[in-house]
C-alpha cells in the first residue's frame, strides 16, 4: 500500500515537469517572437530590449512553475463529496522544501537586479561632446530648450537631434506630472514640477519617431505627442541656424500664414492638426471649428485666442486643452501672419 502510493505519487511530478517544460518552452518563443517595441534608435535601446529578453528567459518558466503546481493542487487536492465535516491532514511544514523555495527567488532577484543594475550604469553613463536640451512639459505641450552660449535658447515644439551625438535632457513640468518618452529611445521619465529630472541618449538612426507623454496629466493627454527628427549634424546645424533667424523669412517676403496654419514652423505645432479651417483644407475636430469660431473677430480677439487660448473658450470645448506657449513658439512676425490670415480666411 505504502508502495504503490509512492509511485503514484512520482509519477504527477514527472508529468508536471515534462508539461512545465513545453509551456516554458512555448512561452520563450512567443514572447521572444513578439515584437514588443518600435525599431532601436538609441544605443541604449540595444542593452534594453536585451535585458527585457533576459526577463522572458526567467520570468516564463516562473509563471509555467507556479500555475502548473495551482492547477494540480486544485485537481488532486479539492475536497470530494463526503469530505465536507473532514479536516485536511495536518501537516507541519518542511524545512528543506521551504529553503529551496526561499533561496531560489533569492538568487535569481539577485542576478537579475545585478544585471539590470550593470545595464542602467551603462546607459546613463556621460559622454564627451553631450549636448544640453531643456524637456519642459505643460498641459499639453512639449517645448524643447537648446541653450545658445551667449544668447536666448532656441525653443521649440519638434525636437531635433543630431544623429550619433549624445545628448542629456533636462526634463520640467510647469503644472502637473507628465512623463517624456521616446519609445524609439526607451528612455522615459517623469516631469515634475519643483524638480528637474534628466536622463541621457544618444539617438543613432536617422528619421523621426513620436515622442509621447506617459503620465496622465488632464483631457488633453493624448494629444500631448510631437515629434523626434533625428538628423544628420550638418541638417541639424541648419536647423539651429534657421531656428535663430527667424526673421528671415520675411526679409525674403511675406510669412505665408497659411503655410504656418498647416505645417506649423518647425518650433510651433500646426494648427490644422487641431481645427477645421475650410480654407486651409484642415478637418480635425480636436480643437473649435475656426471658420465659426473666428468668423467676424477682430485681429486683438485672434491673437488672444493663440497666445492664451483660455481666456474665452468655445462652447463644446473644455479650457486647458490648447497648448499655451504659442507666444513663444511664434516670432511676432509669425503671429502677425496668422492672425491677419485667420482675420481673413475664418469663415470665408
Ligand atoms: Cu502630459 Cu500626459
């Protein structure tokens, strides 16, 4: 009798182990399989995704351990009809059992933290030649601050970053909590207000990625997104040249205001992503329908409604939910553009 027991009773662990090891199996390659994140292109996404795959490695084959052991506990050990007044055989623990299931997370948290630990020093480390940008995030827009040696830091709305050339990002926030990600850098962190966090990258693939805003801030959050254009050095000095004179353009002519209406100027997000303006051919419904809104106000009215988008708002619309550095984003120039060409398109 006591016989028999013990070989029923290896028998269920040999199956659990054989099936754990097909699960785990299984569940490595599906999730070494997916397709977890966008294309790298910083140098610290390599050692990133990499140790997010080492987490595959170990945390499959811990969650196949646990489940299989619930699901046989709950098949073999459930009460049987009849048992409903029995007691469950008293048992008083095992020492051995408990010090391997003790020492094993132990050595595998501190493997993994070791590991995670080497990674983040690696990738925060400093590099000659890094590049100062200023984060600041505010309901619901991003500014970029490129500090000048001896003169105002260049602001802008789209970040620009020379390809191959470190960078460490100062990040703020003005109101409430936000949160600066590039998911094509992997690198995110939280802007607070009162505090400046920073953290380092250094982009190495050309061409632009989102840049998205993490943490819940209010009703605009999901639109607080602009853009990443990693250039090569020469393009993003040109960037840097146009950005400083940007009265240059009008030394050349006029500031077309429809051209800033839809493609904004490289610093300020277009309009049109936002309104409806018939005349400029823009649909979106995030923001009030210009050609209502606008129709018949006067230039002061225009201009007050881009540079404090909150002091008279739309009915239908909530306050908050337009960014409020188009004063700063804008030349003079440029708003005097846009206002005398909403002046004259709104409602047309
Ligand atoms: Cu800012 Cu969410």
């Amino acid at each position: 009798m006591r016989r028999e027991r013990a070989r029923d009773e290896k028998t269920p662990v040999l199956w659990m182990v054989v099936h754990g090891v097909i699960a785990s199996a299984i569940g490595i390659a599906a999730g070494l399989a997916i397709e977890w994140f966008p294309e790298q292109a910083s140098t610290q996404a390599g050692p990133i995704d990499h140790l997010y795959d080492v987490l595959i490695w170990t945390s499959v084959p811990v969650f196949v351990t646990v489940s299989i052991i619930v699901l046989f506990s709950v098949r073999n050990f459930k009460m049987r009809p009849g048992e409903e007044q029995l007691d469950g055989p008293p048992i008083h623990g095992n020492t051995r059992l408990e010090v391997i299931w003790t020492a094993i997370p132990a050595v595998v948290l501190v493997v993994l933290c070791s590991y995670a630990w080497v990674v983040l020093n690696d990738i925060e480390e400093a590099h000659a030649g890094e590049m100062r940008i200023n984060v600041v995030g505010q309901q619901f827009a991003w500014t970029f601050e490129y500090p000048q040696p001896g003169g105002k830091p260049i602001k802008s709305t789209q970040l620009y970053l020379p390809k191959d050339r470190p960078v460490r990002f100062y990040v703020k926030a003005l109101d409430v909590i936000h949160d600066f990600w590039v998911p094509a850098f992997r690198m995110k962190i939280d802007a607070v207000p009162g505090i400046e966090t920073k953290y380092r990258v250094t982009p190495n693939r050309l061409g632009t990625y989102p840049v998205v805003c993490a943490e819940l801030c209010g009703l605009g959050h999901s639109v607080m997104r602009t853009t990443t254009h990693v250039v090569t050095p020469a393009k993003f000095n040109a960037w840097i040249a146009e950005q400083k004179a940007p009265a240059a353009a009008s030394a050349e002519g006029e500031i077309d205001g429809k051209t800033l209406f839809t493609d904004g100027n490289g610093a300020a997000t277009a309009c049109g992503s936002c309104h409806t303006l018939a005349d400029a051919g823009t649909q979106s419904e995030t923001g009030p329908d210009l050609d209502k809104a606008l129709a018949g106000e006067d230039a002061a009215s225009i201009k007050q409604s881009i540079t404090a988008p909150d002091a008279k708002i739309t009915p239908g619309f909530q306050a908050g939910i337009m960014p409020k550095n188009y004063g700063d984003t804008l030349s003079a120039e440029e708003l005097d553009a846009l206002v005398k060409y909403l002046g004259e398109a709104a409602g047309k």
